[in-house]
C-alpha cells in the first residue's frame, strides 16, 4: 500500500480490503459510540480479534474488557493497544491464540487465513468470521457479534444509531 509504505508501514493486503477496514473504523468512530460500549453488560466471556474492524466492533459495543488478544495492527481504541499481540491478521499465530484459552475467535472472512481459522475450529474453539464486503455486511455484523456475545439489543441499538446518522448525513448532502 503505497501511503502506509510512505509512512514507514509495511502491509500486505489488497486495497479494497484496506478500505473497507478503515470505512467501519470511520463509521465506529463517527458515530460516537460510548454510550453503547457503556450499555453493554459485561460476561466472563474470552474473546479473541483477527481484525482491526473487530477489535473496534467488540470495543464499540462494549465487550472490551473480555479481549484478550488482538493483531498487531490493532491499535483502536487506545485500550486494545495495551490487549497482548497474536500476530498478524492474515497470519495469526495459533499457538499464542491457544494460550489465550478464549471462549470466542472472531475474524473478517476476506482476511483470516482459513486454514488457520479451521485449525482453530478443530480445535474446539468458536471460530466466527464475519463479512465486511458492504455496508449492509458491516452492519448486519455488528448484530451478530452482539447476539454471539449474548447483547443483541446492543448490536441493534448501535446498527440503528448507525443508520440514524447516516440517514441524517444524506438528507443533508442530498441538496448539494
């Protein structure tokens, strides 16, 4: 990727991934989305992220105390910066994933490298890989992150507020 190579940061990834990741962390992000990581009841549950737009998801709607790993990218919010590394996204070790005994491994379908995805599986542990493919993927994932963490209120709380603003922000370009 030529602008993160630019600034010193090598990644292998193809661009339409890359921006679909950083469209959801725009969305996360835009959407001001305390109050809904404050809302969501905490579980003794272990989570597991693959991803940056995960990693965000989960903090987003309020699962950010049960991350017990993430990749190395993974550096919002401030929190998942001080989660323990797993590796990459693409390249996650498994062996550092084990150690983590986590209850639930969640991954981008379009990132995860599957054979590592179904190793983890054979392994017995909850492997879930959501797609990012669409706007309507990124908000349908948010929901099911929610209803397999045992919130889906949440996740249809934040999906609504979501399309709230978007809505709001396209009657008030549509003039334009």
């Amino acid at each position: 990727c030529p602008v993160l190579s630019s600034c010193g940061i090598e990644m292998n990834c193809c661009p339409r991934m890359l921006t679909v990741s950083f469209f959801s962390a725009f969305l996360l992000i835009w959407c001001g989305l305390v109050p809904f990581a404050q809302a969501a009841e905490r579980q003794t549950q272990r989570i597991v992220s693959l991803a940056p737009s995960v990693t965000e998801t989960l903090f987003a709607l309020g699962f950010g105390a049960q991350v017990v790993g993430v990749t190395t990218y993974c550096d919002y919010p401030v929190e998942a910066r001080k989660i323990p590394k797993i590796g990459g996204f693409m390249n996650p070790s498994i062996e550092v994933i084990i150690a983590k005994r986590p209850d639930f491994v969640i991954g981008v379908s379009s990132a995860t490298d599957p054979p590592k995805a179904r190793e983890l599986g054979r392994l017995g542990f909850k492997v879930t890989l959501i797609s990012l493919a669409s706007l309507n993927d990124i908000l349908t994932s948010i929901k099911d992150i929610a209803r397999l963490l045992g919130n889906a209120e949440t996740g249809a709380k934040l999906v609504n507020e979501i399309t709230r603003q978007i809505d709001e922000t396209k009657r008030r370009v549509a003039p334009a």
